[in-house]
C-alpha cells in the first residue's frame, strides 16, 4: 500500500498540514522539524504525488516542447537550450516530435493541455494555427520556436531564413557560380520557403539562374534521392552549384555526388547547406553551411515563455537572430597539403 501524508504525519509527531508545509513552503517550518519529517519520509519511503499537486494547482513546473524532427541535431540543440534554461527557472522540458506532421503536432498539444503544462514552446508544422490560439486563449502561454510569428499575439525566437537564403546564395554567386540548385521541401514549412525566397532574390540580383528542386522532407535519404536525380541528367545540364534548405538534406546529396556520382565537390559542383549541425565540419569534404545559433534559440523561448507566465498582459516579444555564413571545402577547397 502506498504511503501516505497522514502516515508520515503519524511517524513524524507532526500535523498532515506541517508535511505539507515542509514538502512545498519549508521555509515556514523550524529546522528541527524538517529533518524530523524529512527522516520520517526516508524512512516510510514516501513518494510525494505530483499529479494531485498540479491538479490543485492548477498546472505544472513542466513545459511541453514540440519540434518537427529530433532526428536533425538542430533541434536537438534547441531543446537542450531549452532544457538548461528551463532548469534555472525550476522548470522540467518534455520534447515532442511532430515529424512534420500536423495531426502527431495536434495529439502532442492535446496531450500537454491534458496535463496542465506551464506552458508550450513549438515549431507549428503549418501557418494555420486555431489550435495553438484555442492554447493560448485558455492560459497557457505559448513561444513559437525557429518560427518568425506573423500574428503579434504569439510571442517568437527564430533566425531570419530570408537573410540566410540570401548569404547562401551570395556566397555561390561570388565564387563564381550561376547555375544554383535549390534543394528542399516541402515549401509548406516556413523555414523552407523563406530560405528559398532568400536565395531567389540573391539570385535575380545577379541575373543568375536558380532551379527548385523539391523534397518530401528534410532528410539524408531525401537529400539522396535529390542527389541522384542530378547525377542522372546532362552534364551541361546539371546545376554547378547546390544549396540544400538544411544540412541533412545536404549531406545526403553530398553522398550520391561524390559517391555514386563520381563527381568533385566543389570543382564540379558547390555545396552549402544550412543550421551548421556538428556532422557538417566532420564530413568527408567539410561542408559549408549557414549557422543558427540553436541552443540560444531555445533557451531564450523558455525566458519569453516564463515573461508570458509573470505578467500574461504583457506585449508579446518577437525576437530575431541574424544567421551566420560558415565557409568550408564544399565550396572553397582548402589548398593547404
């Protein structure tokens, strides 16, 4: 049978009211009399019952974080920033995966509005959001994550995809490049449609070409499949330069180029990808990539989610970092030995 407050009460010598007090205010309880409960709980073996707790309450010390795709060390990034900040603030993070897909993303916040969570951080899978408003309007603060909010009631962290679309394609343009592949998918995610604007952009304001070569996720298989599909045409008709909507994705067309295709990266063909992942420098030919600073991003949406949570009147912040061109050997060769 599972102890009880009342049995550590009896073993203490104590009130049910003074455990209470030494389990959630023990401030308010002489010392002599915390280490008596404290003893009494070791002893009996008492495991305190969270779930009540929250119930009374009202919510949790737990904050629910959904992302598109654990399987990208991105936001595997995001969320230990999330998690160390989180726990400045008292405060525990659950991670969820939607894998891109709004109904997994839908069951997860049903799950964290089920058990009372302080609050939710999350990479919506689509621009359409009632879900997260219905959240939000019932009090539970919601932070979009590496996702630039278009509606002012959502507070955001996110790096500007515009700009790195653009250096990305810059940085081709100016070794020379004019024939660029843009490698992704799909174009209903956010990230990708802002980073392919951006490269669009760099591209007509050099008149130079930029082909869109779509993808069913932001995967290395995905990255693969690309990657042969561009082995398979004319030489003279093959892009000399690819930028891949992120680094998964750029990895993978690396593999089919260099490995099944035979070609040289980055004679042949340039290659830049985006998030600056640890796998990228560790590469065979290091790849070039545009840097998001991850763990930043997560832990400063835990710091606006915990503004959200003291003051719910407050204006909702939109903050929006700079991303950072990372050159390597994928599209400048080292001439060192």
């Amino acid at each position: 049978m599972a102890v009880s407050v009342r049995d550590v009460a009896a073993a203490a010598g104590v009130s049910v009211g003074t455990v209470s007090n030494v389990l959630n205010r023990p401030d308010r309880v002489q010392p002599a009399t915390v280490a008596r409960v404290m003893s009494a709980i070791d002893e009996l073996g008492f495991i305190r019952n969270d779930a009540a707790r929250q119930l009374r309450a009202g919510h949790s010390r737990t904050v629910g974080l959904v992302v598109l795709d654990l399987r990208n060390p991105f936001f595997t990034e995001v969320a230990r920033g999330a998690e160390d900040r989180a726990g400045e603030h008292g405060l525990t993070v659950l991670v969820a995966n939607s894998d891109e897909k709004q109904e997994r993303e839908a069951t997860y916040l049903d799950l964290f509005e089920e058990q009372r969570v302080s609050g939710v951080l999350v990479t919506p899978v689509a621009e359409n959001m009632p879900r997260l408003a219905r959240m939000r309007d019932r009090g539970i603060p919601t932070v979009l994550v590496d996702r630039e909010s278009q509606d002012p009631t959502f507070a955001s962290v996110a790096v500007d995809d515009i700009e790195g679309g653009r250096i990305a394609g810059e940085h081709l343009l100016e070794i020379g490049r004019r024939r660029i592949a843009f490698v992704g998918g799909p174009v209903s995610l956010r990230q990708v449609s802002d980073r392919l604007t951006g490269a669009q952009t760099a591209a007509a304001a050099a008149g130079a070409a930029l082909e869109y070569i779509g993808t069913r996720a932001l995967t290395v298989e995905e990255g693969r499949q690309a990657g042969r599909r561009l082995i398979a045409r004319d030489p003279d008709d093959r892009p000399d330069a690819v930028f891949a909507a992120n680094d998964l994705l750029a990895l993978g067309v690396l593999q089919s180029l260099v490995m099944a295709g035979g070609l040289r990266v980055p004679d042949d063909v340039a290659l830049i990808g985006y998030d600056d992942i640890d796998y990228s420098a560790a590469a065979v030919i290091p790849l070039s990539s545009v840097r998001q600073p991850a763990r930043l991003i997560g832990s400063t949406a835990v710091d606006l989610l915990v503004d959200l949570k003291q003051d719910a009147a407050r204006r909702r912040e939109h903050v929006l970092f700079r991303p950072e061109l990372v050159v390597r050997d994928s599209t400048v060769a080292s001439t060192s030995g």
